[in-house]
C-alpha cells in the first residue's frame, strides 16, 4: 500500500465530512440537513476506516482536521454561493465510486451495485428546490430519457434531416460535376441506402447497449437486495428524504417498498437507477426501424425529380423540394426544442443550402479538372 495514496484519500473523506456538516449547517428545511448529516456521518464512518489502514504503516498518524482548501472553499461560498461545492462533492462522490469499482476489479472482487449510491442522493439532493445555497445555480447531471416513443421521435426527426442533407449533398455534388442523370440517379440511390442502413445500425446498437447496461444493474442490485436489504432500505430512505420527504414518510415509504422483494425491487430500480423497468431505454428495434424509414424518407427528397426529369430542371426541382422539406424538419424540432417554427425551419433551410452549394462548387471543379 502506497502511504501517500492513503493519506490523500483520509484528507478527502475529512474534507467531504466537513463540507456536508457545513452545508447542513445552513438548510432550512429539515430534512436535507438531515440527510446532508448523514452523508457527513458516513464519511466520517469512512475516514476513520481509512485512518486504521494508515496506522498499519505509520502508528502514530493522527486523524487530520479539514484542509485549508476545504476551508477555503466553505468561505468562498459565504460569498459567492455553495453551488460549486455542492457540485464539488458530486464530483468527488463519482470519483469514489470509480475508485472502489476498479479497486474491485482489480482484486477479482465484483461490483456490488452500491457504489453509485452516494452520487445518487447528492445529485437528489442538488435537484430539491427546497436546497439553500445561497443563490447560484446547482450543478445539472445529465438527464435520463428513457421513453420508447422519446427515441422513436428523436431518431425519427435526425434521421429524416441527415437522409435529407446528406443525399441533397451528394446529389448536388455529383450534378455539379456535369454527369448524367442516370449516374445521378444511381449515386442518389447507393447513397439512400448506405446512409439508410449505416444509421439504422448505429441507433440500434446505442438503444441495445443501453439497454443492456440497464439490465446489468438491474441484476446487480438484485442481487444485493438478496444479500443485504437493510443496507438498501437505509439508502431508499435518504433518497426519498433527499427528494423532499420527512423522515417518517421516508421511513414509512420505504417500509412499504420492502413489503415484499418485487416492490422493493421496483422501488430500487426506480430510485436510485432512474430506469423505467418496462422499458430499459426504449425498444432498439423501433428507434432502427424510425431511423431506417425517415432517412429514406428524407434521401429520396432531393433525389426524386431525377427519375422524371433531365437537365437543370432536375436540379432546380431537387433544391425546391429540399428547401421544403429542410424547412418541414426544421419545424419538426421544435416539437424537441420549443424554439420558434419560423427560427428552427428558416436556420434548418439556410445549413442545408449552404451544404448544397459547397458539394456543387466541389463537383464542379472536379468536373471542369476531368473534362480539362
């Protein structure tokens, strides 16, 4: 065992304990400073386990008083807020969590599923309105959106706007360089279907890996309710407490959560994974199949004038449907985005022209080098 390792890591269970205190010490609402307190509480729990395995190489360390950073860092917030402390400790929250994976990885020994536990309530506790931080705003965490239908929509809208960009792209492109329709045409269409099929597999292996993921720890926090579900019980306690809750309607929630493992289970999942268990992330099927569809949908825009009309008509014709089609995506959007139809269709219009015209300056120089 490194000494100095171990000795950084006590400083910084010291430092979080007094900073959770600190933090406590300032919130009105009860129960956070509760729940605060016993982060604190843990961490002290913590420290003290580390100071043990200190002693084994240096018997005489004492356990150290917060560092003047920490204390630092408490001042600054009298001042300037607590927000970048709360975000702060989140930080370090996740930092020991990764650490003590990989520690376990490192000795053979598998994940137990409660290492997130803590980044879990301080990011519930970040989230409460109720939380005094004396102005500022909290740390955001990424959030989770889980929905079938929220990757059937998204995946439906970017890929009917990259099937549109993309294939009007390289049909202005290949027309610029001056060949005929029929090469236009079958460019057009290799070009549907590479796209189509490229984007279809990437949504389904980002939808099924989530998913996936999802169900690891699932099975991982299955498998510690078996094996320690007092532990669980405590932590479904501070989290619903962290979300707003008394003590006794936390108690009394998690109570009837442990009536029996399926509700407790449900009520894990939910809690303290942010995972709907029906869904797992949404159905990779659906957002590959959406994905498929609209990007043909979208590709075969600017190439369908090309199967009725030759010449420059084709390519006027190509650019008019773009346009609206652009401009019919870009209100689209909005139903993800709540901007303005008229800002989201118009910005969508001029991106996807100015795509347009740099491929057809493109081809057309290659064009005129071949022809030359």
């Amino acid at each position: 065992m490194n000494l100095q390792k171990l000795k950084s890591q006590l400083q910084t269970e010291v430092d979080t304990a007094f900073l959770y205190e600190n933090i406590a010490a300032i919130q009105t609402d009860a129960n956070l400073a509760k729940v605060l307190n016993g982060l604190a509480e843990i961490e002290n729990k913590h420290a003290t386990h580390m100071l043990e395995k200190v002693r084994t190489l240096e018997p005489d360390c004492k356990m150290p008083t917060a560092s003047s950073r920490a204390k630092m860092q408490l001042k600054a917030g009298k001042y300037f807020g607590y927000s970048s402390i709360i975000s702060n400790l989140s930080n370090t929250e996740r930092e020991f969590a990764e650490t003590a994976i990989k520690d376990k990885k490192a000795k053979g020994i598998k994940a137990s599923g409660f290492e997130h536990n803590h980044l879990n309530i301080i990011e519930s506790v970040s989230q409460n309105e109720a939380l005094n931080v004396s102005g500022g705003l909290l740390s955001k965490f990424e959030s989770r959106h889980k929905s079938v239908g929220g990757n059937a929509l998204r995946a439906a809208v970017l890929g009917a706007n990259d099937g549109l960009v993309s294939n009007m792209s390289l049909v202005m492109g290949v027309a610029g360089a001056a060949v005929s329709n029929n090469t236009i045409l079958l460019t057009g269409i290799a070009g549907l279907l590479a796209g189509a099929i490229s984007m279809a597999l990437g949504e389904w292996l980002s939808v099924q890996s989530s998913r996936e993921l999802n169900q690891r720890q699932i099975d991982l926090e299955l498998e510690e309710l078996e094996a320690s579900p007092e532990e669980e019980k405590k932590e479904l306690v501070l989290l619903y407490q962290a979300k707003g809750m008394n003590v006794d309607e936390a108690q009394k929630l998690a109570e009837k959560a442990f009536e029996n493992p399926e509700t407790a289970m449900d009520a894990i999942i939910t809690e303290e994974l942010g995972i709907d268990k029906e869904e797992l992330g949404g159905s990779a099927w659906e957002a590959a199949i959406a994905s498929f569809i609209l990007f043909s949908i979208g590709a075969i825009i600017p190439l369908y004038p090309f199967i009725f009309i030759n010449s420059e008509k084709a390519i006027l014709l190509s650019l008019g449907s773009s346009v609206i089609g652009l401009f019919g995506i870009g209100a689209a959007i909005t139903l993800l985005t709540a901007k303005s139809i008229w800002f989201s269709g118009f910005r969508q219009v001029l991106f996807g022209l100015a795509a347009a015209a740099v491929t057809y300056g493109i081809g057309s120089l290659i064009g005129v080098s071949l022809a030359g």
